[in-house]
C-alpha cells in the first residue's frame, strides 16, 4: 500500500514544474487537496487541470516565496479555503551560478554579482523561513503539522561555482534542525530533503559530458527522477514518518558516498 494524505492540505511551494509538479501530482493521487504556489501562471495552470481532471483537489496561485508579504496573504487564502494547513514542502528554489571570482591572466574576468547571490539565498533560503514562519501559527493551533525543506546535496559537500545556491542549501539544513527542536512539542516534524542530480529540465540543458560525469560519480549510476523525490516528500509527509524529525534525507543515490 502506498502511503495516504486523505483530508490533508498540503501546500507544495515551486509546484507547477519538476521536482515540484512530480510532488503535486503524487500527492493529489495520495488523496491530499494540493496548494500549488509558483511565479510560472502558465505552468501552474497545466499542473491544476491535470489535477482537477482526474478528479483530485488543488488550487493554483502565484506567490513570490521571498516576499513575506505575499506568502501571508496567500497563507491565509488557504485558511479561509480549506480551514488548515497540514504540510508545507518547501520545493521552491533557482540557480544563478558564477565563481566566487574568476581569474585569468593574473586579472579578474569574472566573479559572482551581488545582485545573483540575493537572488538565490532570496528564494532559496529566506522564502523557505517564510513560509515556515507563516504557516507555523495554524500548525500549532492544530497540534500537527509536517515541514519538508528542500535541501540537496551539495548543501552537505559544496560545489564549485554554487557559493550562493551552497550557502542557501547548507542554511536549510540548519533551519531545519532549529525548528525540528522548537516545533516538535507542537505535534511538528520538520525534516529536509538533499536530491542529488535528478533528470529535470535544468539538468538535461547540460553538456553530455557533464551529465556522464555526474553519473560515474552517483553509485547507483543512473540520475534520479523526480518521482524519486516526490516519494521522499511523501513519505516524510505521512504518518508513518511520525517519529521522523530533524533529519536531512538524501535522495541521491549514493552520492555523497561516492565523492
């Protein structure tokens, strides 16, 4: 039998492509009502009539994560829609990869913008604190809830050319474990997920050769599929993960094993 999320209201933040769009489906078919949030109207629109079709329950709407402002308004949408909050899956995240500084010849040519390194700790790492703190409030007048962070695994070794999307993904991790200490008396698990290098569109645009690399590198030699993650989501979102808390998944395939 596969894991259920009947009656439960889970909201899936970056929900309309990949990884996320994978975990929406998965969860719809588990039974939950999914609340998709993503800053792709279009995209979001396809995932909610694919839902919607083959009769599952979700609702589409587009929040910017790293605006405080608009996950509260769209947290308390939901509550005035459904009633509860019972997961959060802080899938939402981007890329925007440079070297810390670049040298060639003796001079710099190239180094990380100030403007790409807010970018990514903005979405990466400040959204996943808001939507937490928002969504904290309804959990605890519930006495259950389940967080799951989006961490991956180079928040646990680095990366060259990642110090943003690193230093967003090693915050989380150390989020994460926070708030397992501070919201578990509540009826709250807070866990991560580390993905390693998983078959999305991002990752197919790279050059062969890179991808044959990675895979020598992943023990199981094969790229993950989103599915892989989406059951991870949903598994940590269920309740036979109750006693699961503070702990970061990899979903990688060995990986960090390898390197």
């Amino acid at each position: 039998m596969g894991f259920e999320l009947n009656k439960r209201v889970a909201i899936i933040t970056g929900g309309a492509n990949g990884i996320g769009r994978t975990t929406a489906l998965a969860f719809a078919q588990a039974g939950a009502t999914v609340v998709i949030w993503d800053m792709n109207e279009e995209t979001g629109q396809t995932i909610l009539d694919e839902i919607t079709t083959a009769g599952g329950q979700a609702v589409f709407a587009s929040v910017n994560v790293a605006v405080q402002s608009e996950v509260d308004v769209a947290v308390t949408a939901v509550v005035e829609q459904f009633g509860r909050v019972d997961i959060l899956i802080n899938n939402a995240g981007i890329l925007r990869d440079a070297q810390l500084i670049k040298i060639k010849d003796g001079s710099v040519v190239g180094k990380m913008s100030e403007d790409d390194f807010d970018a990514v700790i903005g979405v990466n790492l400040k959204g996943v604190f808001n939507c937490t703190q928002a969504v904290a409030p309804i959990m605890i007048q519930q006495s259950y809830g389940r967080i799951i962070n989006a961490s991956s695994v180079v928040g646990l070794y680095g990366n060259f050319g990642q110090t943003n999307y690193v230093a967003a993904k090693s915050g989380v991790i150390g989020m994460t474990k926070v708030w397992a200490r501070e919201l578990g008396p509540r009826g709250i698990t807070v866990n991560a997920i580390a993905p390693g290098f998983i078959e999305t569109e991002m990752i197919s645009r790279m050059p062969e050769k890179v991808l044959n690399m990675m895979i020598e590198h992943t023990p199981v030699r094969r790229m993950g599929k989103p599915i892989d993650v989406a059951n991870a989501y949903l598994f940590l979102a269920s309740d036979e993960a109750s006693f699961i808390s503070g702990t970061v998944l990899s979903v990688d395939g060995g990986a960090v094993v390898g390197t």
